[in-house]
C-alpha cells in the first residue's frame, strides 16, 4: 500500500514529469477520429506544463506516420493499409486545423528540438524525471510501443487517454486498454481535479 501511496504521488507532480508529444503532425491530424477531444487535452496539457515548467519534448516513434522508409516491409505495410481507412465521412471543420496548426506550433516552441524516443528518456533520466505523460498518435502502435519502451527504461508512463488518438477509434479503445494493464491510463479531465484543486 505505502508503495501505491508513493507511485500515485509521483503521478501528479510536476517536479517528476516530462510531457512527450510522440507524432504531432498535421497530416495525423487530418485522419484521427476524436479531434475536438485531442485538441482540448493537448492545449490543457501544454498550458499546464507552461505554467508549471514541466518540460516538453516533441517526440519521432519510429519514424513519422507518414515517412515508413526505415521499418519493415511487412510493418511498412500495415501501416499503409491503416492509413488508407478513412477515420471518418465527416468534413472536419476549418477551425480544427487552425487550432490543431496553432497548438501544434506552440508544441514546437516548448521543444527545442525534435527527439527520438530513446533520446527523450534518458534526457529525462539525466534531469531525474521519472514520470512520462504520453500524448499524441497513434494510439495503438507509437503510443502503445512507447509506453512499453518507457517501463524497459524505469520511467513511469502515463497515457492520457484524451490527448492520444487513432484514425481508428477501436483500435484506440483497444489500445488503451491494453496499455492500462501495465501503465497509468487517465484522462485530461482527472488531471484538471487533481492539479487544480
């Protein structure tokens, strides 16, 4: 129980996280099924880190969605098939570029550099962070892949199920239930009770 006690409150303070953003892209963007849900956590989530100083690190998992050259042909095309299913019939209002365009620059700011994810881990074991908040896409295969990465390197991850998405919302849903059994899986709304009180 004391153990539980001790991993719950290095979940919320901001003193032991980094925020990595894995895959923040636009043409992601375009594709994921719950755009208004990922905008809403995303800017809380970068506001929050701002006022708090919680570092930031824009992060590349294997290669951009859209750029497969350097994986296997068998994942190559996986995750072509994947991309060629539309997420939805729906128009996706000019305002949620806009303000995906405009968040996704902020994110920029935050982070000097683009990482790949090893480098973002032990950037933050050097400045003694052990707690990842994991956003951005695709749920089921960078966010998964970097969660599982994070426990080989002792970091805590923690995916916050509305700041991550998927062009398939039940390969999401799948995902992040996968991930709760060997991550913390909250949402940005448990974050905003906690931190805000």
């Amino acid at each position: 129980m004391e153990a539980e006690r001790s991993t719950e409150s290095l979940l919320y303070d901001p003193e032991m996280i980094a925020v990595l953003g894995i895959n923040i892209q636009s043409s992601t963007f375009k594709r994921i099924f719950s755009k208004l849900e990922f905008l809403t956590a995303f800017s809380y989530l970068l506001d929050f880190a701002e006022r708090k100083s919680i570092p930031y690190s824009a992060v590349e998992y294997m290669g951009s969605p859209d750029d497969v050259t350097s994986i296997s042909p068998y994942v190559k095309n996986k995750i072509e098939v994947m991309s060629g299913r539309k997420a939805s019939t729906l128009p996706m209002p000019a305002d949620f570029t806009g303000k995906f365009a405009s968040l996704e620059k902020k994110s920029r700011l935050h982070s000097s550099t683009t990482l790949n994810l090893r480098s973002a881990f032990r950037e933050m074991k050097a400045a003694g962070l052990t707690v990842a908040f994991l956003t951005g896409f695709v749920t089921e295969f960078h966010v998964l892949g970097a969660a599982f990465e994070a426990i080989g390197e002792g970091i805590i991850p923690v995916v916050i199920s509305d700041a991550v998405s998927s062009a398939n919302e039940r390969l999401h849903f799948q995902g992040l239930e996968i991930m709760s059994n060997f991550s913390f899986v909250i949402d940005s709304r448990d974050l905003m009770n906690r931190w805000e009180q």
